[in-house]
C-alpha cells in the first residue's frame, strides 16, 4: 500500500509537467499514462489515477495560461481616490474679486482729516491700523472706519504703507527715504521713535513723490512685498537684506498705470495690488498673472488695501475715505 500513494504523487508531478509541455508532447504523455494504467493492479492507484489526473490536468492547462503564475488580486484604489479628494479640498482658493462689492462706503473716516495713506489688519486686536503720509502718524480705527486713537511718530518722514507681522510688530516704508521698519505698536504705544525701528533700504535710488506706496507682508514665506507708484512702476520682494524683483511690471503692468498700495493675501499665495489712477484692485499671482479684478468707484484717490480674518477688504483713499467690500453673497 506505500507504493500506491508515493506513484501517484510521480503521477501528479508528471501530470503538471504534462500541463507546461506543448500539445504534441502532452499527446504523447497522456498515451503512456494511458497504457500504465493498464499494468495497474493496485485499485487505490487506479481511482487515484483516474480521479486526480484529469484534475490536475486541468489545474496545469490553467496554470500555464495564466503564464505559469497565480495573478495577483488587484490594488485597492480607494486609498488613492481619497488623497486626491484631500489635496483638492487643500488647494488654495483664489480671493474672486469678481465676487465682492462694495458693502460700505465711501464715507469719511472720523478723526482723519488728510492724507490717508496705507492700511494694515491687525488680527490681535481686530482693528485697522491706518499711516497718514502729511504727517507721518499713525491711527487706530475699527472696522467701521472710526478713530480709536492716534500714535505719533518722531524722525519718519513721509509713511505710505503699513503692514501687520505679527503680535505687536509693524512694518511701516517710507516713500521718499525707500525705507522700510520694523516698529512695535502694543495699547499703550502713543509714540515712536526712528532710531527705535529696525530698518533696511527698498531702493536706495532718490525716489521722491513717485517712490515706495504700499508694503504687503508673507507670514510663511517671511518676506514682504512693496510697490513702487511709477517712473518707473516697480514691485520689490524683500527677503530679510534681500531685495528682488518678481517680475517687470513696466512690462506686464496689468492695464495699471500706478501702484498705490499692496496686500498679500496668504490662503492663495496672490497679491491685491491697487491703483488710484486706474481705479482698480487686481488679484495677481507674485510672477504677475492677473486672476481677478474689482473696480473701485466713489473714491477720488484709493491708496491703501487690506483684509481682515472673514475675507472683507478695506480700502482707504486720500483725502480721508474708507470703504469695505464684501462677497456677494455676504452683503
């Protein structure tokens, strides 16, 4: 009876190797087989024979179609799906200029009389921060446009933008100096102080009446960003000491004639730039691709642009005008 199992077993083998062999050869194999199982006394070996080998046969032939591997099951492309639905949802949504329109405005800003310049959003303390260039001052205002209190400077010369940083630190240029400073404005600033500020040069070109307008500021990037009015128009990335430009604007100027102000809006990466002798504010991208565009009316001079935490902008214009937009649907 040991012999009967261990011929069968050769008769397996012999039966897979029949399955890899080409058709002649497995004609060939299965007549001998065929003339063994004749010299068979064994029963046990007769039903093994006549059972598994057809069996295995069939194992082989499917074996050999397949290539002589098992395929493997599929990969589950759920995993995949899903992280393509995630990065989509984190993709950065462009600000939509086309979508806003003015909510509030034009109205005089009480407690200003003149030069309204430059425009900054303070999420500490969810107030506006407003430069005045005549006098180079500084004043607090709420979202409605209303002075809460004025801070004076000593040794600035002409303020034209202001940008938020974080906590309690500014960063305020001034137009004809080409400079800009790092200053600290807490509640119970009431004055500050040149030599205090920590500075460094824009442009060190005399650059007058027509120099540096607007200051924008990168959280994540750590860098700012700064226009130039005109003669010639000029956007400048600072980087620390470093000071670049992005790209030419003389020559992709974005049917802007002037630069007054600037703000960079840090969910999609673009810049809100802002023109008072076109009367517009342009979403670009930082190498200067248009997105979006808003047209500003009722304000003789549009000089300063921001933003506040729920996407409403603020815009302040010389003499002394405020106005804030809002998305359509938010109005």
């Amino acid at each position: 009876m040991a012999a009967g199992p261990q011929h069968a077993l050769s008769l397996i083998l012999d039966a897979h190797q029949l399955g890899g062999a080409s058709p002649r050869a497995r004609s060939d194999r299965s007549r001998k087989g065929l003339r063994s199982i004749g010299r068979i006394t064994n029963p046990l070996e007769i039903i093994l024979r006549a059972v598994l080998t057809p069996l295995i046969l069939i194992l082989s032939l499917c074996i050999s179609a397949c290539g002589g591997q098992p395929s493997e099951p599929a990969k589950a492309e759920a995993p995949a799906k899903v992280a393509k639905a995630t990065k989509a949802e984190e993709a950065p949504k462009n600000v939509g200029l086309e979508d806003y329109e003015l909510a509030k405005g034009p109205r005089k800003i009480q407690g200003v009389s003149n030069d309204a310049s430059g425009l900054a959003y303070s999420p500490k303390t969810k107030t506006l921060f407003l430069v005045i260039n005549g006098t180079s001052e500084i004043f607090e205002l709420t979202l409605d446009g209303k002075a809460k209190r004025r801070i004076r400077t000593r040794g600035f010369s002409d303020l034209e933008g202001i940008a938020y940083v974080s906590g309690d630190t500014f960063a305020v240029v001034e137009e004809g100096r080409g400079t800009l400073s790092r200053i600290t404005i807490d509640e119970k600033t009431t004055t500050i102080n040149y030599g205090m500020a920590k500075g460094v040069s824009i442009d060190g070109s005399r650059l007058g009446n027509s120099g540096i307008e607007g200051l924008a500021y990168d959280a994540k990037g750590k860098r700012f960003f700064a226009v130039k009015e005109k003669n010639p128009r000029r956007i400048y990335q600072i980087a620390g000491s470093k000071v670049t430009n992005p790209w030419d604007i003389q020559k992709e100027s974005l049917e802007m004639s002037d630069l007054s102000g600037v703000y960079y809006h840090q969910e999609s990466g673009h810049l809100l730039i802002l023109s008072h002798e076109s009367r517009c504010l342009v979403e670009a991208t930082v190498d200067g691709k248009e997105v979006s565009r808003l047209s500003i009316r009722g304000m003789s001079q549009p000089e300063g642009v921001t933003m506040d935490d729920e996407g409403t902008i603020y815009v302040c214009g010389e003499p002394d005008s405020f106005q804030v937009y809002k998305k359509k649907a938010e109005k």
